[in-house]
C-alpha cells in the first residue's frame, strides 16, 4: 500500500472515532427546565416581556421627560411653566421637543431679566422674603433681595405680593437702621 492507502484508512478511522463519541455522548437539551416547568417559565418570561418591561419603559420615559421641568423648579427659573408645557409636548411628540427643554430649562433668562428685571420666578422672592421675616437671611441677603425688588419696581413688573414683600422689607431695614441709632443714644 502507498501514501494514499494510509490516509484513507486514517481518515476512516477518525470518521468511525467521531460516530462513536457521538453516539456516546448524553442527549443535548436547550433549556435547563423541562415539562410543566418549562412551560410555566415561558409563561412568566411572556408576562415580564409583554407588561412588565413596557411599563417599566413608559414610566422611564416619562421620568426622564419631566427632568427639564423638575430642573426649572429648582432653579427657580421665570419661565418654569412654559418649559414643563414644552415637557409635556415632547411627551405627546416621542421625545422630540425634549432637548429644546432642556436647554430653555438650562439657560438664563437675559431678555426675562432685560424686560422684568430679574431671573427669577416670583416663588423664589417670595420664599426669600419668608426666610428674611424668618431671621434666617444675612442684612446683605435682605439688601440684595430688596435691591432686586427696587429693580423689578422700577421696569413696572411687581406683582401686588411682591409689592406688599418690598414694603415689608424697606420697613424692616427703617427699624433695622433705628435700632442701633438709639442703642448708641443710650
């Protein structure tokens, strides 16, 4: 016999190795469970995938599309309404207006300031004005928070709260500026 009779019977040989592992080897399964088991994990496994994770999307998205608003709040900016109707356009268009929100939401409001005379929403001097009748507010916080007020009185956008805060706070400076005056007479 030549070369070729030698790898002929050494490829027979491997073919018959092969057929005989594999007929040893243990029966394959693709699952882990088997019979009702497997039947009730798929059933949990079509429970999770159809109404689980699509709640679980929609309440994601949501939160995600409220962040601007959310932001804005805090912030204090003037123009927190406007940006969580933007919010909530973006929620009925996908998410498409969502960027444009939160970029308002981020910006300083220069032409709110330019025509009102502050970058602030009316809540925030309103809650400062609380914390100044509070005693909770430095004499520069209170100068600088009437300061301000003067500003928004002067361009003509004082709201009658705002307008009754700014009295409160002249006469508080009045009575702070007496005090030591007749503490120094005594």
């Amino acid at each position: 016999m030549g070369a070729g009779g030698v790898a002929m019977r050494a490829r027979i040989a491997r073919g018959l190795l092969a057929v005989t592992l594999a007929m040893l080897a243990p029966q394959a399964s693709g699952s882990m469970f088997s019979g009702d088991t497997l039947d009730k994990v798929a059933d949990i496994m079509a429970i999770v995938v159809l109404i689980i994770v699509p709640v679980v999307a929609i309440v994601v998205f949501w939160l995600v599309h409220v962040l601007p608003e959310r932001f804005a709040e805090k912030r204090h900016h003037p123009q927190a309404q406007a940006i969580q109707v933007l919010c909530l356009l973006s929620l009925a268009f996908g998410g498409l207006l969502w960027p444009l929100a939160w970029l308002w939401a981020f910006t300083r409001p220069v032409a709110f300031k330019a025509a009102y005379g502050t970058e602030k929403h009316e809540t925030y001097h309103e809650e400062m004005g609380e914390q100044a009748e509070a005693g909770k507010l430095s004499a520069e916080q209170i100068h600088h928070l009437r300061a301000e007020l003067d500003t928004m009185a002067a361009k003509g956008a004082l709201p009658p709260s705002l307008q009754r805060l700014r009295e409160r706070l002249a006469r508080r400076e009045a009575g702070d500026a007496a005090v030591p005056a007749a503490g120094g007479q005594a």
